[in-house]
C-alpha cells in the first residue's frame, strides 16, 4: 500500500479573556516553529489564529465585542462554526497548550472538531499538555508531543501517511491512548533533543496572519502609539536558560522528565540569528520581540550578537529573558552590554525584579540576583539615558511569603518608578503545572490536581493556605497596578481590556 497525502492544520484556539484584563492574540512561535519543520518535509501545512481569523473574518468586530461564556470569560474569536470549515480539509489538527489558562479553549476546540470529524487525528503538544496528559486524551487528543516538537510532529505525520489509524508506539517523546482507558507515554530522549538549533528548519512565518496582528498591534508587552499599525513578529535566537526558578516549567525539563532535557541553554549561531532576521524584514517586519528566556546567559555570545545585528534595521524589544543580573558587573551598571543593546536596535526592555527580598529570590528564583548588593537605581538611571523604555516585573504570593515582604515588594516598585522605571506590572504567583513550584504546591496542600485551569493566571490567587489570603493577594496586585503606574501607561492598557458589548 502507498503513501497517502496528508494535510496538517495548526489552530491556535479562540481566547478567552476575564471581563477587564487585556485581549491579546496568543500568536506563539510553536506554529511557526512547528509549520517550517513540515513544509521541510514536504507537508502541506497551513495555520489558523481563530482569535483573529483570516481574509473575510470581522477583525475589529471581534475584539470590540467579545461573546460571554458559561465560565464568566469573555470570547475573542471566530465562531465553532468558523473553526469547523477552516478544519474540513486537514487530516491532522495541531492545537498547542502550553499556558494552563489556554487549557478550556484548547479542549473546546478539541471537543467540537472530534464530535464533527471523529476521523480526523488531533495532536497536542506544549509544558501544560504534556502536564494533564489525562485530560487531554479524554477530551479526544490521539497524541501529545512531550517535547519540543519539530521532529516529533515529522514522525506522526509519517505514521498518519502509512495509515488512517495510525500506530505511535515507535515514536520517542509522545504519549497516546493505550485502549484500555489510558495514556502510554513513550519518553523522550537525550538524543532526541535538538543540541544544534541552526539543524531546526526556519519557522514560516509567513504562515502566520501578520497584516491582521499589525492591524490588532497588541503585542506581548510595550506601548505603542494608538491607531498604528505595528508590523512586529517573534523570534528566538536560544532555547532553555542557565537558571531553574521554581515558578518556571524550564525548571523542570530536565534528564529523565517526560520533555527530556530541553531546559538546557542553547543558542543559534549569528549567522542563523541574522538569516531569521532577513527573513522576517522580507516579510515586512519592522519591530521585533525576542522571547528568549535568557537571552544573554552567555554572556559574550550575547554581546558577541548584539554586534552583529547592528543596523539590521528593526527594532527590538525583549519581552523575557533579560536577566537584571546580566545588565551588571560588580553590582554596577554594565555599559558595555547596555551600549550594545541599544547599537543593536532594542527600544523597550522588560526587566524580571521579581521580588525586594532576598530570601525569596535565594529560595525561588535560583538566587540570580542579590538585590542588597545591586545598584537598581544607577541601572535604571543609566538604561533611560541610553533611551531605553523599560518595564519592571514583581512578583508575590509565594506560600510563606509574609505581608513585609510583599510590602518590601510593592515599595521597591515604588522607588523604581520614581527612578524612572516607565511602567511596573504586578503578577500573583501561579503554580503551574510543570514548574516545581507546583509540585511543591500539591505536596503542602495549597492546591489540588482538581484545580480550576481558568485560575491558572496572574490575576488571580489560586493556592489555598498561604501566610497572605487569596482575597488579599487580588485587592493588595490590583490597588499597585493601579497606585504604582502613571495615567499613560494605565490608559494604554484599558483601551485592550475586553469588555462585554
């Protein structure tokens, strides 16, 4: 018997937006990552963003009237009936999770196609997935990919070309359905890890719904003027981090976890940073946004590229990984990296406080930065003289963390806008699923593997039985949002809530 042709369809899901908080295309680099390595492969592969649909979809219509749901959420996207003539033609759908409050959207869609198409072979993948295996086979998934998935999603193509009912059993880094009621997870391997990221096809970008994200201009972070067009796109130029931070699933990708260990830090080389950064000025791109997790955890191979992508002529924000730690040498501004950041084309950087205590960033945060000993207020002074635009990142909510220490917090917040911070957000602590964090959750009984996956956010305090309530980890993140920023920047942010029509 031959080969039959196969279709692979990406969709990111609709999103779902609690009632004030801000509307954003999820718009990941899993589609983009994972459509380049099928179209290597000779795959006919197509994505699909139902948040802002594609030509003939009402974009604006869309994200100014969000449709209520069950669950109290508002819903920014195409309708089920949209999602269903887009799927028609595809054998595989591919539909990521790799943020928890993700999690009902993606289901939804994964209920609502199986029902229509009980033939067609859905695929999952992302840190949230591979951490609720069981319900993601009940809700209909045939596969989830366990790790980084450019070659996993090769392999289960093949196996759908060989047959309509497909055999995964020797596959690496998958887990399926057993046909008794369970998951059979095939782990992965050390060599099925991508050590040499320039091997990794380019991502299609150009797959992507670029003119209507440049139209929407919501991107990750930052602030642009209103009513214009913002031609950005994503890119990563390293994968895993040199830090293991409780709160964060990389934390956890280690030897001998189901993901294997693709938390290990490592880097494209230049040529290949600079060949994406051509590719994506091809497609019109002007802005970029890194979302490394640590883009400078090498540190003269991040000065060494920086140089290198000087008159590249974008510019760049990064969103993620800028360690503060990295911007310092001997606890005083490093120059000599803010010098380059600002030759190479970054205009905004956000930078991860986290939090004003020491104890919590040794016990949490992999003790990367000693916040007695840095001098924050020179950094900051010295980043706005190089023009930068720089937002600040705080934490709190931890099990043991004391009302001091959140008040040490907030009043560390406080010092760096006067400083001239441009912007400060305010983040409860969220246990995800992956993290270690939420293993340490579970253990102490703060939080049930019962939990509600619309919770899984920074607005909201999930974890029971910590030294600070819930109710007054909400009121406490919400009055410093609000207390802490300027009018600009508050304005700029409400003009994207979501609000019912």
């Amino acid at each position: 018997m031959g080969l039959r042709d196969v279709r692979v369809l990406l969709l990111y899901p609709p999103v779902q937006t609690a009632p004030g908080a801000v509307c954003k295309p999820n718009g990941s680099l899993a589609y983009p990552n994972l459509a380049g390595a099928l179209r290597a492969h000779g795959v006919d592969v197509g994505i699909f963003d139902a948040c802002v649909g594609a030509d003939g979809d009402p974009l604006e219509e869309m994200f100014a009237k969000p449709v209520p749901m069950p669950n109290g959420f508002l819903r920014t996207g195409v309708s089920d009936e949209r999602i269903l003539e887009v799927v028609a033609d595809a054998d595989i759908v591919g539909i990521t999770s790799i943020f928890t409050d993700h999690e009902t959207m993606v289901l939804r869609c994964a209920r609502l196609i199986r029902e229509a198409y009980p033939e067609k072979i859905l695929v999952s993948g992302g840190v949230n997935a591979r951490s609720r295996l069981s319900r993601f086979v009940a809700a209909g998934f045939d596969a989830v990919c366990l790790s980084e998935g450019e070659r996993t999603i090769v392999e289960i193509v093949e196996a759908v070309r060989r047959s309509p009912r497909p055999d995964f059993s020797a596959i690496h880094g998958v887990a399926f359905p057993d046909g008794d009621g369970g998951v059979r997870i095939n782990p992965t391997r050390s060599q099925d890890v991508v050590w040499d990221l320039d091997e990794l096809p380019m991502p299609a970008w150009d797959l992507m719904p670029n003119p209507r994200y440049w139209k929407i201009a919501r991107p990750h972070t930052g602030t642009y003027e209103p009513g214009v067009e913002l031609r950005y796109a994503q890119m990563m130029t390293s994968l895993g981090c040199p830090f293991h931070c409780a709160y964060c699933h990389i934390a956890g990708e280690q030897e001998g976890s189901l993901s294997g260990p693709i938390g290990k830090f490592r880097v494209k080389s230049d040529e290949r940073v600079l060949a994406e950064l051509d590719t994506l000025k091809g497609l019109g791109v002007q802005h970029v946004f890194i979302e490394d997790d640590s883009l400078l955890g090498q540190k003269r191979r991040g000065l060494r590229l920086l140089r290198r992508i000087q008159g590249a002529g974008v510019t760049i924000a990064d969103v993620n990984g800028i360690n503060i730690l990295h911007l310092l040498k001997r606890w005083k501004p490093d120059h000599e990296v803010l010098e380059a950041l600002a030759a190479a084309g970054f205009t905004q950087i956000s930078l991860p406080f986290e939090s004003g205590n020491l104890r919590i960033l040794r016990k949490y945060a992999s003790n990367k930065l000693n916040i007695e000993m840095a001098d924050i207020k020179s950094l900051i002074i010295a980043m706005k003289e190089y023009g930068f635009r720089i937002y600040g990142t705080y934490m709190m909510g931890y099990p043991d963390e004391t009302m001091e220490e959140i008040e040490r917090t907030l009043q560390l917040a406080r010092d760096h806008i006067s400083w001239g911070l441009d912007a400060a957000s305010f983040l409860i602590v969220v246990p995800l699923p992956g993290s270690p964090l939420y293993d340490m959750a579970v253990a102490g009984g703060h939080i049930t593997e019962d939990f509600d996956p619309d919770t899984m956010n920074i607005y909201r305090a999930n974890m029971t039985g910590t030294l600070v309530p819930a109710q007054v980890l909400e009121e406490l993140r919400s009055r410093a949002w609000h207390e802490i920023n300027r009018t600009g920047w508050k304005d700029a942010k409400k003009a994207w809530a979501a609000l019912a029509s």
